[in-house]
C-alpha cells in the first residue's frame, strides 16, 4: 500500500490577540487539517506563527522552523499548506524569496483560497495578490498609526506595553486609558516624591528603595532591579500626567490619564537630576558603626570609617581613618567613646521645654496663615495659566511670520516650554484650596523628632538615625582627636530652637 502524501501546516496571525478570536490560529489548523484530510495527505507536523514580521518571513520563529524541517528531512519533498496566500508572505520581495526557497527544498505549495499553477498566467496572479496583500499591509499601517497619532494628540496612551505602575482599562468612548497600578503605583509615588524632596539623596537610594519594597517588580532573579530602570522611572513623563510622542511630531501635552505624583513634582525632580550628583548614603550602614562615613577627620577632611580588632580574648570595635597621608591614619577611637560623644551632642540638640512650646506655636500660626493664603495662591495659578495661554498664541502669531527653519525651532521649544509651564500652572489652580488634616496630623512625628532628636536615634532603628544625620545638621560632624571633640554645624531649625540669639535682642530705646 502506497504511503499517504506527508504535508506540513503552517498558520499565521499578526499579534497574540488574533490567537483568541475567530480567525485565530485554531481556526486556521482546523481548516488546514479538513483540507490535507479530503485531499489523503498525512499532516507531520503544524507550524504557528503570533507574529506580523513586518513582511520579512526570516523575522517568523514558525516559518523559520518550518524550513529547517524541511532541511532536516532533505530528502523527503513535503505538501505545505496555507489557509489563505496573505499568511504566506504580504511583501512581493519577500514573497518572491519564499517561493524560491520553497521550490529550492521541492516543497509543493497548496492555498485553501489560491491555486498555484506553474504558468506565465499562474505566476502573474500570485505576483498581483502579493502586491494586493502588501498594498493592504501598508495601508493598513498607515490606518493605524493615523488613528494612534490622534488618540496621543487627544491626550491618550497608545504604547502596547504601559510603565511599570499604570496599567489600561476600557474606556467610556471607548479605546483603553491609563489608571494606576496598586500597589506598585504607590511605590513609584513614594519614590518620586522621596527623591524630589530630598529624602533619597541619588539614584542609588531610590534604586535600594525600590529593591526593599517586595511588591515592586524585580528585573533579576536575585531581588535587585538596573540601574537604568531608576533613570526610566524618574524621568516617565506618564507618572506627571503627561503625554508625547516626538517620533510623530507630537510635542508634550496633558494626558487623559491621572498622573502619579504632581507635574509640579516632576519637574522638581528633574531639576534635581541636572544638578551635580551627590554622595549616596550608605548601604552597609550597621548597628555596630552607625556613624561610619557620617563623621570626618579633623586633620585631612576623609570620612572615617569602622571596624573590628581582635584582642587575645574578644573583638574590639573602633572608629579610623583610614586615608594615605593623614596624620592620624590608623589611631583608633573606640566605639563606646566616640558614640558617647555623639549622643551627648544630640543631647545638646534638646530645646527647652517653654521655648519648644512657642515656636511650636509660631508654626501653627504660621500653618494657619499659609491655609488662608492657599485660597489666594490657587487664584494667581489660574491667572497665570489664562497669561500663559495668551503668551502661547503670541508666539503662534509671531511663529507663522518665520521661515527661516533655525527660528522655527526655537519658536517649537519655546512654546513647548511653555506649553509645559501652563499644564504645571492648572494643576496647581485645580488643587484642593484647604487642607484635609490638622496641624497636629501633619506634623507630630516632625515635632517629636525636633523635640528630642536623641530619643529618634537610640530607639528610631537604622532610617531613623540616617534621618537623624541628614536633617540635624547642615555640615559632617568633624572628629578632632587633639581635643576629643565632635565639631559640626546644627541646621537652621535647631539653631532656632536653640533661642540664644533672642535673649540677646533688646528693643531699641527711644531717643
């Protein structure tokens, strides 16, 4: 009995979603499998294809494998079947080339829906239905991107893969827009806004931030996440509310979607990213030597570092400096006296009880009035967003009057600045004018740590006390063993509380 004739499938849709509807791959197996059965043929193996490959068949991992099996088994010639010619190949170049590379491995060509005849005729038909197919690829490109350019223009998202944080839902008039991703979008908020307020102090900080958080998607098998993820994330302009498209001349402008932190905050961050970078706080910051790389040494500026000796019958913990050079290179500071130092400097840092309740009271007044002014604020944004808008169609005006393609592109950043600076301005106009929490709400553990910073870093834990470092003092602590003392310069809100200036103040006598 002669052997059934071995054929080979192959079906194609352009993109993942096409698997799920009706002319899905399934479908396309289906049809192919009741054709090679009417026709007596024996189907070896089927071949998928959830890729367009822009034309290119060798961009197709399916085909691809199809013609490797063919090379695999050379010396067997196999029915290749299509369910219609436009999932062969819709580019007449490339067409062409699968045809020959087809004939060159005595593959005999079968459609559901053409009929390849080896013809002056046949031949002709199967050029014009690959032109047709490939006029109706690019056309249809050319729908789709003139229907994106108008979603982004409109202020929508079309980007197939959203950032990390923003996730699409269906919207009203249809199409999908952008909301938040919790609770990752929160983590991106916190981060942003960390960095923008100075909380994190460089990227490396708003990078170990995000590795702590266990929510937030990882890139690497070991918990950590790319430097340049950080970078991404700190200059997204769809975190701000914003939207563009500069590949199709689209220029920033405000989104349908709701930003993760203000553009206000945006912009502060960026500003923060053009200026020089700082040294991040340390990783390795530990209980045993919290102060490490937070003090410097008196005679050579280096920051001094921690350590352990071992003596004949326990380890010793000590404070160093440990710069080439120094005259105080290698003399240790044990670690009980030198934490003692410390925290009888924070001590120091305690007000008095009395002057501590009034300039607490100074600044509820102060909240107080600045509540009252927000009403006032809030209008002045509105009318600066109105000014802006008038100052845009100047530029316009003086725009079309250009044709020198230099001054064009100054007009184009000029008004795209300012485009930004007015979407800033309604934001803040649109802001709620009265807080929802009270003085006491937003402020008690600022006013606890200002209170008593000491008791902040004996029981705060580790954030805490890198909190501790950063906001009790404007300058690094300096260590000067000749004296023993610990020399730094308080911030200004603790030389406030301190009030010694006051009790020297007098009113001046009449004359």
């Amino acid at each position: 009995m002669d052997r059934p004739q071995e054929a080979l499938i192959y079906c194609r849709v352009s993109g993942k979603k096409q698997t799920k509807d009706g002319s899905g791959l399934d479908s396309q197996e289906y049809r192919c499998r009741q054709y090679a059965e009417a026709k007596g043929y024996s189907v070896e193996a089927v071949f998928p294809d959830d890729v367009s490959g822009g034309g290119d068949f060798m961009n197709r991992p399916g085909m691809v494998a199809l013609l490797a099996y063919m090379d695999a088994r050379a010396g067997e010639r196999f029915v290749v079947i299509f369910d219609d010619l436009k999932r062969y190949a819709r580019d007449v170049e490339f067409h062409l080339k699968l045809r020959r590379e087809m004939l060159a491995r005595g593959a005999i060509r079968e459609c559901l829906n053409f009929n390849f005849e080896d013809t002056p005729e046949g031949k002709f038909n199967e050029i014009i239905s690959a032109a047709a197919g490939e006029l109706e690829r690019l056309q249809m490109g050319r729908q789709n991107k003139q229907k994106a350019m108008a979603r982004v223009e409109q202020g929508y998202a079309v980007r197939s893969v959203p950032p990390v944080g923003l996730k699409y839902v269906p919207a009203k008039g249809g199409g999908k827009v952008l909301v938040h991703d919790e609770p990752v979008a929160s983590i991106i908020r916190e981060a942003l806004e960390g960095f923008a307020s100075g909380r994190f102090q460089s990227q490396s900080e708003v990078k170990r931030f995000l590795e702590s958080q266990s929510d937030f998607p990882k890139d690497l098998s070991d918990g950590s996440i790319r430097q340049q993820k950080v970078k991404r994330l700190l200059t997204q302009i769809y975190y701000a509310g914003y939207i563009a498209m500069p590949s199709w001349g689209i220029s920033i402008r405000d989104a349908k979607h709701e930003g993760i932190v203000s553009k206000e905050t945006f912009h502060r961050i960026q500003e923060r990213l053009k200026e020089r970078p700082v040294m991040p706080a340390r990783k390795d910051m530990s209980v045993d030597f919290p102060l490490r790389g937070a003090v410097t040494c008196a005679s050579c500026g280096y920051s001094l570092t921690g350590g352990w000796s071992k003596g004949k019958n326990q380890r010793y913990a000590y404070y160093f400096c440990h710069h080439k050079g120094c005259p105080e290179r290698g003399k240790t500071i044990p670690v009980a006296k030198f934490h003692d130092l410390f925290e009888e400097l924070l001590r120091s840092l305690q007000p008095s009880r009395p002057y501590f309740e009034l300039v607490k009271a100074m600044f509820i007044k102060a909240w107080d009035a600045q509540t009252k002014r927000l009403d006032e604020t809030v209008e002045a944004y509105a009318v600066k967003a109105r000014a802006l808008e008038t100052e845009i169609g100047k530029v316009v005006d003086r725009m079309i009057e250009v044709t020198n393609p230099r001054a064009l592109k100054a007009f184009e950043d000029r008004i795209e600045a300012l485009e930004r600076e007015k979407l800033t301005a309604i934001e803040n106009a649109s802001k709620k004018p009265a807080s929802a929490h009270s003085f006491e709400e937003m402020f008690e553990h600022a006013m606890q740590f200002l209170a008593n910073p000491y008791e902040c870093w004996k029981i705060g834990g580790q954030t805490a006390q890198k909190l501790v470092l950063r906001l009790a003092f404007c300058e690094p602590i300096t260590y000067a063993r000749d004296t023993g003392c610990l020399n730094t310069k308080k911030s200004n809100v603790f030389r406030l509380l301190e009030g010694n200036n006051m009790s020297r103040r007098k009113m001046v006598p009449p004359e």
